[in-house]
C-alpha cells in the first residue's frame, strides 16, 4: 500500500472519529437541555441560542472533515475523502 494514501486515510478515520464524537455529545446535550427547558419555559431562550451556535459550529465541522473549508476557498481537500474510497473499494 502507498505509504502516503495510507496516512491520508489514517488522518481522515481519526477525523471522522473525532466528528462522530462531537455529534454524540451535541445529541446528548441537547437531550438534556431539552429535559431542563421543559421543567423551565421561561429560560429557553438562552439555551436555544446555545444550541444554534453549537449547530453551526457541528455543521463547520463536519464540512472540515470532508475536505471543504467555506471561509479559506484554498483550502479544498477532497482528495482526502477519494482516498479513503479507493481504500475501501468504493
């Protein structure tokens, strides 16, 4: 195997991982904040602009992870995402 594509696509799993992660803990927190604002109406304002932000910022993420920066239009890398489905067979 290519050294190189091999450490591509090493990088790109251990990326994945790391935004699997951050949806699960969204998921989770907004679990719980969902619990908490329904025993406190008043408060939900607050916490939903949190989970706005946090939305955003899971979204900025995940278009990292598959190689597409929006705010740095030089910073396209997709060629991480081909390697790894030539890995796979995809």
């Amino acid at each position: 195997m290519n050294p190189e594509v091999y450490e591509k696509t090493r990088r790109l799993v251990k990326a994945l991982n790391f935004f699997m992660i951050h949806i699960f803990l969204y998921i989770s927190a907004n679990i719980a904040l969902a619990l908490y604002t329904f025993g406190d109406i008043r408060s939900r304002w607050g916490w939903l602009f949190l989970i706005v932000c946090w939305a955003i910022a899971l979204i900025y993420h995940g278009l990292l992870v598959y190689g597409i920066d929006p705010m740095n239009k030089q910073r396209r890398n997709p060629q991480l995402l081909s390697a790894m489905f030539k890995l796979i067979g995809v």
